[in-house]
C-alpha cells in the first residue's frame, strides 16, 4: 500500500463539498481520477466513476454521508462505497488522512 500527497487542505473542497481529483501513482504511474469529500472536519475518497452510469461522483450533490451522481441520481455512501438502494453495487473507499497541511490517500 503506498501513501500519496493528492491536494493541500487548501486546495481540497470546503467542508460539506466534493471535488474530482486527479493523479498518477509514483511508482506504477497509473491514472487515477477519485471523488474527494469533505464532511465535518473528515476528508474520504470514492472513485470518481459511477458504477451504474460513470457519471463524474466530484460532479454529485452531497446529501449527509452519500453523494447523488450527478446524471442518474444514484446514492452512494462516502464512507463504505456502497450503493444505498443496491447492496450488491459496491465500489472502493479510500482512506485519507490529514498530514501537516496536505491530504494523504492509501492506495
């Protein structure tokens, strides 16, 4: 697992907001395109695709702990990554942690 800068808190979204972030990984260089939340002091990532319809999730409105895809509407829980009405739709979490002025993601 490796540990990766992916914004400073200042750059990062408000609180109660969500921002699409993009990155490559440091040592496979592979894309990665994730959903950044930021809810009452706590930051969580989701990938930023949809898995019903790839919408972009850093595009969705944030309604408490889920996001609502912006094209379909499809509810997904920020912390867990699964869908709220569809327990079998499930996508990754990632952790991020706050370290000195920058957001951390374990990959």
């Amino acid at each position: 697992m490796a540990e990766i800068k992916i914004s400073s808190i200042a750059d990062g979204p408000q609180d109660g907001q969500a921002q699409t972030v993009s990155f490559y990984h440091p040592v496979t260089e592979y894309p990665y395109n994730i959903a950044l939340f930021h809810i009452k002091g706590k930051y969580y990532a989701l990938p930023d695709e949809c898995k019903r319809c790839n919408g972009s999730l850093g595009k969705g409105t944030l309604h408490g702990m889920f996001i609502l895809c912006p094209q379909d509407e499809t509810p997904w829980n920020i912390k867990t990554g699964l869908c709220r009405y569809d327990r079998t739709q499930a996508m990754p979490s990632y952790r991020v942690k706050v370290q000195d002025e920058d957001l951390i993601i374990t990959l």
